[in-house]
C-alpha cells in the first residue's frame, strides 16, 4: 500500500510552474481528504480556475500583499482557503515561483459540483489554509495514473465581473471536456 502511495503522490514542487499550466495539469489529478476516524475519501478533480498574479484584476493579490494574501506569495504547493460571502470556504493551490501571488481555485469534482459544495462535503475551512499540499496535513492531491485528459474546455471565469472586461473575459476557467 505505501509503494502505490508514493508512486501516485505530487510533490508540492510540481505545482512551481506556470499557473495556467498548473491549472490545466490539475485537471484529472485526485483531490484526497483524510477525516479524522481515518477514513479517506478521492475525488477526480474535473474544473478548475486560474488566478495569476498581481495584474490579474480578479487576483486577491491584484491589490498587493495582506495577512490574507501573504499565502499566495509564498512558496508553491500550499493550500490557500479563504471564505467567500461570509459563508462558502474556497479551497486554492499555490501556484508558480516564491514572490510571484498565483493560485488555482479548486471549483469541482467528478462528484461534487460547486467550490462552495465540495469544501462543505469534504470539511474543509480555515484549518487548512498555509498547509502544505500532502499527506500529513489530511489533503493532498494524487497523480490519477489510470487516465489521460481527452479535452480541456476552456471559459471565461465565474462571477468575476467586478475585474472588468479584460479580466473577465480571460478563457481561465477549466475543466475536463
């Protein structure tokens, strides 16, 4: 069991990369989630949203570093979890090189459709915010080496339009065609 472990598991260097990329290889990975009696629960990770960097109008970080934002700027492969209208936990992957704010939202699986719904389902809140992206912290993300991605479907975020219509516009929202 731990040799099938190590050969599916993302080191959190993987995600030091382009966000877009990053976000585009996310696509089909497993999303896991260890509860505390010991279960674990995988989920294929089929959409997803890029957030990259401080030009990006719809980047939390567009407007600079804050005690919300300072996760993003650090180093890739942590989890950055924010609450979205005082009711819905967001849960990010820290993307691209040190210094440089980038992430990408997690906004649904095969099973659970919604960022709001898929924190809900999986408990995911505040707890997990700066941790890194591996097992001891009880989510991490699995390579899914038992499938290839036929087609990525590329739109235009969601509920952003408050980042205008350059920003608005950009074709960051993923997900598995």
């Amino acid at each position: 069991m731990k040799e099938k472990e190590d050969r599916n598991k993302v080191d959190r260097d993987f995600f030091n990369r382009p966000t877009l990329e990053a976000a585009e290889l996310t696509l089909g990975m497993i999303l896991c989630r260890e509860y505390e009696n010991g279960f674990i629960s995988r989920h294929r990770i089929t959409e997803v949203e890029a957030y990259d960097g401080p030009e990006d109008k719809a980047c939390h970080a567009h407007k600079g570093l804050t005690a919300r934002t300072e996760i993003m700027f650090g180093p890739a492969g942590y989890w950055y979890v924010y609450l979205c209208y005082g009711m819905h936990w967001m849960l990010n992957i820290v993307t691209g090189p040190e210094g440089y704010p980038a992430a990408v939202l997690i906004r649904g699986t095969e099973d659970i459709n919604g960022p709001g719904r898929l924190t809900k389902t999986l408990q995911i809140s505040k707890g997990f915010n700066a941790t890194a992206i591996e097992r001891a912290s009880k989510l991490w993300i699995e390579a899914n080496l038992g499938t290839s991605i036929l087609k990525v479907d590329r739109r235009p975020r969601i509920g952003i339009d408050y980042a205008g219509p350059i920003w608005a516009k950009k074709l960051y929202n993923l997900s598995l065609g």
